[in-house]
C-alpha cells in the first residue's frame, strides 16, 4: 500500500503549484472547511476512483492566509495554498459498499482508520469521500476524512 500511496503522491506532485492546477483546469468547488481546506476539481460532477488520477485535490493554507469556515477561496491567496490530500468521489451514499481503491486490507502499517472505513457520506452533496493525506501527514489516519493539523 506504501508503493500506492507514493504514486499517488509522485502523480499529483506537480499540482502542489496552484498556478499547474488552475492549468489544467481545476477550479474551487468548496468554500473552507475547517480540517481540510479547500477543495478543487477539473471537472463537475467531480467523480472518480482512478488512484492515481483522483478528481479532487484539496489544499490546505499556509498560515499567512485565515479564511474563516464557509469562506470562497480568494485567487489573490494562491500562493499561501498548500496541497495536503487527493479526494475520491462516487455518486450517492456507498458507505455500505464503497469503492476499493487502495490495497490496504494486508497493510503492516496501522492505518488508524482504514479505507472502508474512511469513506464518508456528504448528504448535503449527495456522495460518498474518501480523502487520502498524501502530501500531509495526518496523524488522524491517512484515510481520515479530517486533519487535525489544519483549522
């Protein structure tokens, strides 16, 4: 599972400059969240459990930027946005049977929440998440859906 975390990781390497993503057509979709961030999409509805092409990247700030929960992100603070996590996406309410994107069943690592059970149901949105910490660690667990390290 340490091989395909790190492809994740080496896959959205590039998109820790803004300025790539925005490129490549990735956009905020969320306001801030307070232990993620902000997330972004390059494409909507943003669904997807290609590992190493997930639909979502979320960035968290640097410190020089405190936008207050449900803020919209502002362009002008690109550069104090920092990547920290990848988002999966399925349509739906798939907790009882979501998606199987890492092999994490066999992992000596302890995971502290596992990939079954990091997937989440946003009702508001209507899909089922799973977050993974790729480019920050989060000491929650690398599935967990928060980061207690992030405001």
């Amino acid at each position: 599972m340490s091989h395909q975390l790190n492809a994740v990781r080496t896959a959205t390497r590039n998109y820790r400059d803004i300025e790539t993503a925005r490129e490549d057509g990735y956009v905020a979709i969320s306001p801030y969240v307070p232990g993620m961030g902000f997330h972004f999409a390059d494409e909507l509805p943003p669904f997807g459990t290609d590992r190493e092409d997930p639909p979502v990247l979320v960035y968290f700030t640097n410190g020089s930027y405190d936008p207050d929960p449900g803020d919209e992100h502002d362009c002008d603070h690109d550069d104090d946005l920092v990547l920290g996590a990848v988002e999966y996406l399925v349509p739906g309410d798939q907790t009882d049977d979501p998606p199987d994107v890492f092999d994490d069943e066999d992992s000596p690592r302890d995971l502290h929440v596992t990939e079954a059970e990091g997937w989440h149901f946003e009702e508001e949105e209507g899909f089922t998440g799973l977050h993974a910490g790729v480019h920050r660690g989060n000491p929650a667990g690398v599935f967990h859906h928060t980061n207690p390290t992030i405001d």
